[in-house]
C-alpha cells in the first residue's frame, strides 16, 4: 500500500510563517492556531468561520506597526521586524 503525496509547501510571504489550524468541537467551537516556527499559539471563536481569515490577524497578541527602520537600528536586532512583513 502505497502513501498518498503530499502537496509542496509553499514559502511563507509573512515574517511569521506558516500557520496550523484546529478546530475544538467545544461548546462554543474555536480554533486553535499554531505558528510553525515559533509554536505561538492563537485561539479564538470558529464562528462565523467564513471569516475566520479576516479575523485571524486582529487575535494576534503582538501588534506591529509598519514601520521602515532608522539608522540607529541594527540588522539581526531580534524582534525588529513587523508583523506581516515579508521575508
């Protein structure tokens, strides 16, 4: 018996990565978000799950701001980059 392939992952386009979903048939439902590179876990209400992306960045509990760094940043300073940029 032969494994089903797997599809290729595709490279993250934000600073955090890739993320993880699991849904908890609790009462009420929630989702249980996992980053694949730090484990920071996120959870939140499932419903409406239509939505779920679009509410999924306002349930971060670190929030950036877009910010261009100035000359007295340092390259490799932890923690200076925003949330959502690109790699």
């Amino acid at each position: 018996m032969s494994r089903p392939a797997q599809p290729a992952v595709s490279e993250p386009a934000t600073i955090l990565g890739n993320w993880y979903a699991n849904v908890l048939f609790w009462k009420p439902q929630v989702v249980l978000l996992v980053n694949e590179r730090t484990l920071l876990p996120v959870l939140m209400p499932l419903a409406p799950a239509a939505t779920l992306a679009d509410r999924f960045p306002e349930a971060l509990p670190i929030q950036g701001t877009a910010q261009t760094p100035g000359p007295s940043s340092q390259a490799g300073s932890a923690g200076s980059s925003p949330v959502g940029a690109t790699e």
